[in-house]
C-alpha cells in the first residue's frame, strides 16, 4: 500500500513512505517532522497548511503527498532562521502582525508568493492575497501594514 | 495618580515569542512531540441530539487490529463534572444531551484505524425530543434536559429555578416600575441574537501520558493550566498533585479554551494503553462540541424624562444554555454591569435565566454577554434618541456614568473614562450627529461599550539571577502578548534592560498558582503581582547593600543593575557584587508576588462605522471604523492596538454573518465554508485610538484590554445600517437575507400605506 515519496523541502531532500490517502500536511508533519504548517480545518478553507509546491501557493492538506512526488517546496521553516528571519518576518516582528500565531505560517507564504509576482502591491492586492489565510486575532490590519512594509525594504534594498 | 516616569513600560517592543512563531517553531497543541510510539485518540460523539443510552458495545472496536484501547463511562470514577454546576457525566452514562456528547473513546495506531475502530461500537439510543430554542425550553410541557436539576450539586454562581432553566439570577436597585409610571415616555423591546463560535485557528488538541509514577502528564491548548489540571483531576478522581498539566502555544482562546475537553479520555487511553495518547479534533468536532457564546433572547425596557434622563430599565434575559451549565450559568451572574451600560439609571433591574437546550454548551467567549446585551443597549439608545426627536450624541452625554457610580452590586465604579474615551472616537473619526448620512445608502453608526475587568487570585517567583539578571516564573498562559507586558513590568520595576528579564510560562508543577488567561484580567491581576515580587527583591537587595552603602533600605534605588543611596549617586554598588559577596550567607535572592480577587472595574469603548448597504442584495459593506479605547496605561502600545483590532473584527463576524444554526438540534454549519468569519477583504482598516489615564489599580495603572472592543460592534454597525437605509433589525447576525427582506418589508409598508 506505502510508496516512496521523494521530494525537496527547504533545499533539503526528503524521502519517506506514505500512504495513497496521506495529505501532503500529514506527509510534512508526521514524515519530515515539520509542524510549523498548521491543520486548521482540512478543508482548505482557512489556509493554516499554505506551503510553495513548485512556486504555487497551495493548500497542502488538499494535496496527496504522492502528487507532490518531485516537488520542489517551501514551508514557514525555510523563510529564515531564528538568528537571521527573512525581511518579510523582520516585518511581522516589527509590526506586531502575530498575535496567537497559528495563521502566521501560512499567511508568510502567502505574502512571500504575493511579493514575488508583485513587488509593489497595493492595499486591496496585499487583502486580495491573503482573503484566503484566516486569522481570528488580529483583524488583518498589522499583517497588511507589516507585508506592505517588507515590500519597502525589498523596494529599498533594489534601489 | 501621578505622572510616572517610565523607560519600558509604553514602549511597544516586539513580542517575546514572535520569533519562535514566524519560524514555525513554536509548538501548538498538536506538535508537542515526545519519544517513542504514540497513539492517535478518537472519541465517539452522539449523533443525536437527546436520547437515553441503553447499551454501549465495545467488543468489535477492541478486536480491531491497530486499536489499543477503548475508554467509556465505566473507565471513569461515576462522578459528575462542572466548574459551576455539577450536570455533566465525563463521557455519557445515562443520555446523551447534545450532537457530539462524547459517548466513548478510542486509541489506535493510526487515525484512520481509530476511526474506522469508531464505527464498530454498537450503541443503542432511545430518542428523545430535541430543544434547539430556549423559549421552548422554558414552556412547561417541554422535555427535560437534566430531569435532576434540583437535586445537582451547586459549586458557584448557579442559581436552578427548575425545569430546564439552570441558572435564575436577578439585581436590582431602586425602583423599577415606579420609575416607569414617572417616566415621560417608556420603551420596549426585543433583541435575540445567535450562538458564535470563537473561532480560533487551533482545533482543540492534546496530548496526555500516564506515568510510571501513577501520575499524568497532560499536554493541552489552554487558556488556564491550573483550573485544567483541577477539571482533569476530578474527573479522574486522582489528587490534583497527580496530574501535571503543561500549556502549549495556544492558537487562539477567546474564551473557548477554558472548559475540559479531551483531555481526560486522552488520560484514560494512555492508562489503558501504556502509550502516550493525542487527541485533536477535527474542525467539524469543534464547532460541533466547543462552548460558543450563548444565543441571548432580550427584553429591554427603558423609561426616559422630558430632560433626556434614562430613569429606569429593566432587561429579561433568556441564555441559550446548551446542554450543561458551564459558564453560561456564570455569565447571569455577570450580566448585570452590561444592562446599564455605560449610564447611569437609578431604578434598574437585570433578571437573566440560563435555559437547558439540545445544543453545545455554551460558555465564554470574549466579553460573555457583553455584545448581545450592547447590542440591545445601543440599538435603544438611539431608537429612542430618534423616536423623541433627540441628538442621540447628547442623549448619552446627559447619562452617562459619573466616577464612583456604584454598579448593581454596590461597588464604586474607579476610574471612569467614559467621556474621553467617547471624545476620542468622535474625534479620530470627525462623527457629526448631525451628519451620520455619507450618501444613498451609506452611512455612520455610533456605539458606546463598557467591560468591567476583575482580577483572578495569581501568584508569581521573581529569581535574581548571579549577574543580576531576572527571571519570572508564571503559571499564566501566554495568550495574548502578556509575557511581553510582564517582561516590561518586571524590567521597569528592577530598571533593568528588557533584555536582562526573562518570564517563562511553567507548568502546574512547577509554577505557583495563577490565574487563566481570560477577562481582560490577565496582566492586571500576574502584573500586580509580578511588581509585588520586584518589591520583595528589591527590598532583600537594599538589606543586603546596608552594609556596603552605609544607608538605610528606605534610603536606597535600583538604577541600571546597581542599588544607590538616593540623591548620593556615587554611593553605590553593583547588584552582581552584592549577590557574589551575600549568597554564601543569605542565600538566593527570591521575591514572590500573589494578589486575591479584585473587584471589577469598568474599561470603556466607542466605536464608529461607516457601512454601505446594498439595497438589493442586503450585503452590508464596512468602508471605515474608528474605535477608541480605554487602556489606562497602555503597557505595549502595539499589542493593546492589536487586541482593539481583533475585537472589532470579531464583533463584526457576529454583526455580519456568525451564527451556529441547528435543524432539530443538528448543527448546520460546522465548517469555516458554511461559518463565515471575516477574512481580510471583509473589513476596512481599523483606525483605533487608545485613551491613556492611569487607573487606580493594575501595573502602573495599566486596564484590561482585551474584551471590550468586541462589546459595541454589533450595535455601531446596526445603528449605522439603520442611518442608511431607515430599517431597525433586532436580531443578529444582520446577514444579507435578513436585512433583504427587512429592506423590502419597510418598502412594501410604505407602499401600502
């Protein structure tokens, strides 16, 4: 019934057995012992599981770990380190974006996303990107400030 | 009080745990790991509303390869729960009295062994007649919920009246019904609104293992280790110093983390099987099985003078309990400070019943019965305004509550900041009463909310480090920033560099008692005490420096790690010497700090939205808020404007669109497709302006913060509604099929008339 699913997660090549029914999620919690990407529903509906599948933002518990077999990902742990956070989670820090910080995971890799295809976006784009990552604490308003801030500083360190 | 002059304390530092969060580090609920196997716990929930339990057959569930135990009522002591009324049977014994009333429990190997172990326990169910609506509950021939309600154990706060009604609490003052045949003009009512979900991201998850030592070990997201590891405890019928309950990150609370869950069949399991045991539920079983806040039935009734002087109220409340008592029963009890408001009205009285129905339990949620009997409070407030012909703005200022006004239960209401909270929001806003129209269908709407905050009995260790660093032992759960504010506390007691203080969260072992992480009284309550600690080390400090200083301890200051002789600034000495030189012969350096209860004190808001409304459709836009706040001292800018912000958006997911539905005592709507809670394209930025005046208690005068600006959201935005389109609507949530065909009925009235 388990196959091999090989995949690369944060740079770092990853290799274990699962099940046809194992969700990605699953796969990279239980699997590859990482839990920063949160199961908040399993439905795709509150964006807790966000992760890059080959540059896509996806829902990971919607995803089969065997349909990922290849893939290039990128979870919360390989945005930055805790001695070097990337300039996004600067933002999040500064800013006070996290409260509770369960939602933070996902909503990170949604803005990272977001700032990829658009270096320069505008209140209702930053909104827009993540209407699909819920949060209960904040009311948004921190995170939009913070995610608008990080893409200054990427403005500013183009120059 | 008097100015104060503070380095740490205002000053909005990041968050000490931000940087575990945005790395996904931080361990939540379902990722503490521990070595070894582990077991995956599922429970069986009844798929009825209300039936008797007849039989329960575990026998195939067991047999299943991959199941490792299976727990039932006959694993626990027969004992019933509940931290105010003792109604509640751990697992189903009897009946089953709401759809997800767990019935029994299972351990496999894998989630999917368990439950598919799950659907091989044989139950036989004798159905009952479902309650889903607390007036039904109430008439005389309606089924019983508890058939034994009179003769239940009362812990705290319940009052049983009999039949399905729980809790019957009732305050008055004056005179009620004289005031109303004085009264120039008197006003009636009805408000309902629905039960909503909290909410939080996390699902409720745990993890429990039995020890070697016949202890437990009892991982969990929640909002108060102490009273957990007592619920968990009793239910297990083991003494508390046997259960050592640890707080995880919490993924959001609001209330909702407060009450037992899981926990206790997770133990069990553990005990049966050997095996360390977690349980998580799915979304579905937390909208299912959570303690929403209570769906609130109101009659509000107001006598006003020809001077604009509300002069007396009475308000009937019915609680849509759910199917125990829980905190609802609590919540009566609580009520009262909301029916005034944030007035003044001489002849009041507040009579609340908690109803039994066939529904989930309901319990609190941020500000419990503040938004349901606000928005009856502030609806009137301007209907009356509007029915007499009077500026709704000098309305309230004429009633509002004046500085020592004794609440219902005669206590002296302190620092009273009604009006400059109320100036605040008109101001950042630029609200003109006269004005509140911002086009066709557009428009502005004002609401005024108050909060009293108390205070939970709390203790705390403050240990002075070798090289005069610090460190805060807690018992209190880090739900909201708290462990930055105290971190700021401590640092501005000891003038130390935030740096040098560290506060950690222990577990129930290891920490004195402390209150949980609820009522806005978190800070207020472990901050006091964390500065009696800091006066404690201090005043050990200065003892030991008498030597050294040639001064007296009422003569000395802690300043950047040294002590010094006051207005002497080069007698002094560094406190890492001082610990070198003494601890041979004195000892550590410990300070401890503990308060009891504190009496509520009241927080006020006022809050202003502009919505858009579209006629056809009913949908209701928010183009602009405005929300002011009553801090006292704001302890962490930040995180106070955080706190205002989430509450708002909360306040508006009740307004809007929240609203847990049954069909015949089934949930309609347990998932986040179907339970609309705001995402980020549903509201506007919340422009909030925090009022800062030192209270007369709390940590450098420093209110609680974290309720209140949930309280006047429903109100604002139906005020506002009604200032766009003319139509009143009395019952939450105002989602567009309700205010459609409010909308359309107003204009069919008009035509017809």
């Amino acid at each position: 019934m388990k196959s091999s699913v090989k995949l690369t997660v944060n740079g770092l090549e990853q290799e274990h057995q699962a099940e046809p029914r194992t969700s990605l999620l699953t796969f990279l919690r239980e699997q590859c012992g990482l839990t920063g990407s949160k199961r908040g529903c399993e439905e795709g509906e509150c964006g807790g599981c966000s992760v890059l599948l080959d540059g896509e933002l996806v829902t990971s518990c919607l995803i089969f770990a065997v349909e990922a077999q290849g893939a290039q990902l990128v979870t919360v742990e390989g945005l930055g380190t805790p001695h070097h956070l990337s300039p996004l989670q600067e933002a999040f820090a500064t800013d006070g974006a996290s409260q509770c910080g369960f939602c933070i995971p996902g909503m990170l890799l949604a803005a990272t996303n977001l700032l990829e295809r658009n270096p320069d976006p505008n209140e209702q784009d930053i909104r827009k990107a993540i209407s699909g990552n819920l949060c209960r604490c904040t009311g948004y308003d921190l995170i939009v400030a913070a995610i608008s801030m990080a893409a200054e500083l990427k403005k500013g360190a183009r120059g | 009080m008097e100015a104060q002059d503070l380095k740490i304390v205002g000053r909005s530092i990041p968050r000490v745990d931000v940087t575990s969060k945005l790395t996904g580090q931080a361990l939540f609920g379902e990722d503490v790991k521990l070595p070894g196997p582990l077991l995956h716990g599922k429970i069986l929930r009844s798929p009825h509303p209300h039936a008797i339990v007849k039989r329960i057959d575990t026998a195939a569930a067991e047999k299943l390869a991959g199941v490792k135990a299976v727990a039932t009522a006959a694993d626990l002591p027969d004992v019933r729960i509940g931290k105010n009324l003792k109604d509640e049977h751990y697992f189903a014994s009897d009946k089953v009295r709401f759809v997800g009333d767990r019935v029994a429990a299972v351990a496999a190997v894998s989630r999917e062994i368990a439950e598919e172990a799950l659907r091989l326990i044989e139950v036989e169910y004798e159905l009952l007649p479902a309650l889903t609506n607390p007036i039904d509950a109430m008439r005389p021939d309606a089924p019983l919920v508890h058939p034994d309600l009179m003769n239940y154990q009362v812990v705290a706060a319940a009052q049983p009246e009999g039949g399905n009604v729980c809790s019957l609490n009732s305050l008055s003052r004056g005179d009620p019904e004289a005031g109303f045949a004085e009264a120039h003009q008197v006003f009636e009512q009805q408000y309902i609104t629905e039960m909503q979900h909290q909410a939080y991201m996390e699902p409720h998850a745990c993890l429990a293992t039995y020890n070697p030592d016949n202890t437990y070990t009892v991982y969990t997201s929640t909002q108060g280790i102490f009273g957990m590891r007592n619920s968990v405890a009793e239910a297990l019928g083991v003494p508390q110093n046997r259960v050592k309950v640890v707080g995880t990150e919490i993924g959001g609370g609001f209330g909702g983390k407060i009450v037992m869950k899981d926990e206790v069949a997770a133990a069990t399991l553990s005990r049966k099987s050997g095996l360390p045991v977690r349980i998580v539920m799915t979304r579905a079983e937390d909208f299912m099985c959570g303690n929403p806040r209570a769906g609130f039935y109101i009659t509000i009734k107001t006598g006003v003078s020809k001077d604009m002087r509300m002069v007396a109220r009475t308000m009937e409340i019915v609680l849509d309990g759910g199917a125990h008592a829980m905190g609802a029963a609590l919540m009566c009890w609580a009520l009262p400070q909301f029916a005034e408001g944030p007035y003044s009205i001489p002849n009041l009285r507040v009579t609340s019943r908690c109803v039994y129905t066939n529904k989930a339990n309901s319990s609190a949620f941020r500000a419990p019965g503040g938004p349901q009997t606000n928005f009856a409070v502030e609806s009137e407030t301007e209907r009356i305004a509007t029915a007499m012909g009077w500026d709704a703005l000098a309305f309230r200022r004429k009633n509002l509550m004046p500085e020592d006004h004794p609440n219902l239960a005669g206590t002296p209401m302190r620092s009273v900041n009604v009006e400059e909270t109320l100036d605040a929001a008109l101001e950042i806003s630029g609200y003109d009463p006269a004005q509140t129209g911002l086009g066709p269908n557009r428009a502005r709407g004002l609401a005024l909310g108050n909060w009293n905050v108390g205070g939970m009995p709390t203790g705390t260790v403050l240990k002075m480090n070798d090289d005069g660093s610090a460190n805060l032992i807690t018992g209190v759960v880090d739900l909201t920033g708290v462990n930055t504010s105290l971190t700021q506390v401590v640092a501005e007691a000891l003038q130390l560099p935030v740096e040098k203080v560290t506060v950690k969260s222990l577990d129930t072992d290891s920490a004195p008692h402390a209150a949980q992480s609820a009522g806005s009284q978190t800070l207020k309550s472990m901050g006091t005490a964390a500065v009696q600690a800091a006066q404690e080390v201090k005043q050990q400090l200065f003892e030991l420096a008498v030597e050294e200083l040639d001064a007296t301890p009422d003569n000395m200051e802690l300043a950047e790690g040294e002590v010094r002789v006051q207005g002497s600034p080069e007698r002094t000495v560094a406190v890492r010497k001082l610990l070198a030189k003494h601890m041979a012969n004195s000892g550590p350096v410990v300070g401890k700090g503990g308060t009891g209860a504190f009496s509520r004190m009241p927080s006020f808001c006022a809050h202003i939205a502009d919505v858009d409304v579209d006629s056809e459709t009913g949908r209701v836009t928010l183009l602009r808020y405005c929300a002011s706040q009553d801090v006292g001292v704001a302890i962490n800018p930040v995180i106070c404007i955080g706190q205002v912000q989430g509450g708002v958006a909360q306040g508006v997911g009740m307004a809007l669109s929240e609203g847990l539905t049954y069909q015949d005592g089934q949930p309609q709507n347990t998932g986040f497709l179907d339970y609309k809670i705001p995402s980020a394209l549903d509201l506007p930025m919340i422009e909030t302006k925090l009022v800062e005046k030192p209270a007369v208690e709390g940590p450098f005068g420093a209110k609680g913060i974290g309720e209140p600006p949930c309280v006047p959201v429903p109100a604002a935005i139906a005020n506002a509604i009604y200032n766009a389109v003319g139509v009143r609507v009395t019952s939450l949530p105002i989602n567009p099929e309700k205010l459609r065909r409010a909308i359309k009925a107003k204009k069919e009235g008009q035509a017809s008339s």
